[in-house]
C-alpha cells in the first residue's frame, strides 16, 4: 500500500493510504483525503491508481502543487497514456477534431487543447516499463513520418536502457 505525506504546515506528518481508481485531495469535506490547511484548495488535486502507476493532477490549485521538490505541471493526456499502458500499442491522433476517435478521448483532449498527440509504450523484450508521450497544443499534423520513427526508436531504447537500470541497480 502506498501513502501520501503531509510534509509541512499545520498537518504536518499525517499519512493517508492511497486506494485504486480515483482519489481528490483538497479542503472541502468530500474529498478523500481532506487537509484542513488555508494554503489547499478546495479540490486541490486529483490522484488517479491505474494498475502500479499513479497519476497525479493539479486542479488548478491557487498555490499549485509539488512533487520531489519541483512545481507539477499537469498538461498531458491520463487518458491517452492510460490506453497506451493497456493496450501496448502506440496512439496516434494528427488532428483531434478530425479524427475518428473515442468521444471520451476526443474531449478531454479538446478540453485541454491538445490539437494532437502521439504516445508509445516503453517496451523491451516483451516488457513494458512506461510511456513516452509528445502532443502539440497550437496545431494539427505536426508530426512527419519520420517524427513517428524516430520516436518509436527512442521509446525502444529507453525501456532497454530502463531495464537494464534495473536489473543492474537492485
């Protein structure tokens, strides 16, 4: 079981188990994880478990939210790299208003003004390890044929530079 820490303010050192699915953290009384802290807002944050990965998204907090030290900007696709990590393929939309995707998908891209988007999974040797994901928020069609492979052999190194991380880390 994974927690979350509260590492400064007047909660310092309270813990709260992270559960699967979806999770809010925030000041309001229907959040799952209430921080009674004037600095949090009211929906603060949003904690999403999909399978071993955790994703997390700042609510348009008004102090923002940090991670490791460093401010979290959360402008990329959960939905997009959520399919990529189940499906073990790559995705690929040159023009959300275009194409014929999911209309979940389309509108959480829509809403986020993602013109369009490319994610491939980190694969090595049958293993998938993460994701590697680029979009573009001013225009559709950004990426060439060549783009695709070129990020195709990137994502391929990666997971094999990963697992071998791994394997000779620990």
């Amino acid at each position: 079981m994974v927690n979350v820490y509260i590492l400064n303010g007047p909660e310092i050192g309270r813990s709260f188990k992270l559960r699967d699915g979806v999770m809010f953290a925030g000041r309001s009384l229907d959040n799952d994880i209430r921080i009674d802290d004037k600095t949090v807002s009211r929906k603060h944050l949003r904690i999403v478990k999909r399978g071993e990965t955790f994703f997390v998204t700042d609510l348009k907090s008004q102090n923002g939210t940090y991670y490791d030290g460093k401010y979290l900007v959360s402008c990329y696709s959960e939905e997009v790299v959520a399919k990529v990590l189940n499906e073990k393929k790559p995705l690929i939309i040159t023009d959300v208003q275009d194409e014929e995707i999911e209309q979940d998908l389309a509108n959480t891209l829509k809403m986020k003004n993602i013109a369009s988007v490319m994610c491939l999974p980190l694969v090595s040797f049958s293993e998938l390890v993460g994701a590697l994901y680029v979009d573009c928020l001013k225009r559709p069609y950004p990426f060439a044929p060549e783009d695709i492979c070129f990020f195709e052999d990137i994502a391929q190194r990666t997971a094999s530079f990963i697992l071998l991380e791994e394997s000779t880390s620990g």
